[in-house]
C-alpha cells in the first residue's frame, strides 16, 4: 500500500511534507514519515513567504472592496436624489403650465 505525500499544518512543522496512512479513520495505522529533510525546508520557507505576501494582497482587495462597495452607496444616493430634483421639476414645470393655461383662458 503506498503512503500519500501530505503537507503539515502543525505550528512547528507548517508546510513541510510528510508520509501518512492513507487509511480511512477506522483503519488507520500510525504509519508516518518525513517526506523532505528539515534543512531542505527551504520550499516550505518559501511558500510560507508566498503565503504571507497573498495575505496581504487579500487583506488589500478587502480594504478596496470596502472603498468601493461605498462610494456605490454614495453614488447610488447622489443618483437618487437627482432623480427626484428632476420629479419635481417636472411637476413644477406642469403645474406651472396648468396655472399658465388657466389664467390664459380664464378657466
């Protein structure tokens, strides 16, 4: 039976590879194994600067998204009331043509 290469999440041991029972819960030995040698840590070394440089890229996009997610807010509400600037001048337009007419032909 052939043991999967597996990647540690254990504080102290963060990204380094290992060999691990392939077994379901139920069955599983406690077969383990370091797949590379603690001096050659350097990938993990790497990988944990590549992961802590997309950190931040992440922490950046959420910081921006947030910016933007309220300037549409804010624009949407600019957007609203020029909408309802124009409602009423329209209604005031009308109505100042009905009171136009109406004086006109002495309705």
């Amino acid at each position: 039976m052939r043991a999967p290469i597996c990647i540690s999440n254990r504080p102290w041991s963060r990204g380094r590879r290992f060999y691990g029972c392939s077994q379901l819960e139920e069955n599983r030995c406690n077969f383990f194994h370091w797949y590379d040698k603690e001096e050659d840590n350097g990938v993990v070394e790497d990988l944990k600067d590549d992961l802590e440089m997309l950190q931040i890229k992440i922490r950046k996009f959420e910081i921006e998204n947030k910016e933007l997610k309220e300037l549409v807010k804010s624009l949407k509400a600019k957007s609203v009331k020029r909408r309802n600037k124009a409602v009423f001048y329209k209604l005031a337009f009308f109505t100042s043509w009905i009171v136009y007419v109406l004086v006109k032909f002495g309705l």
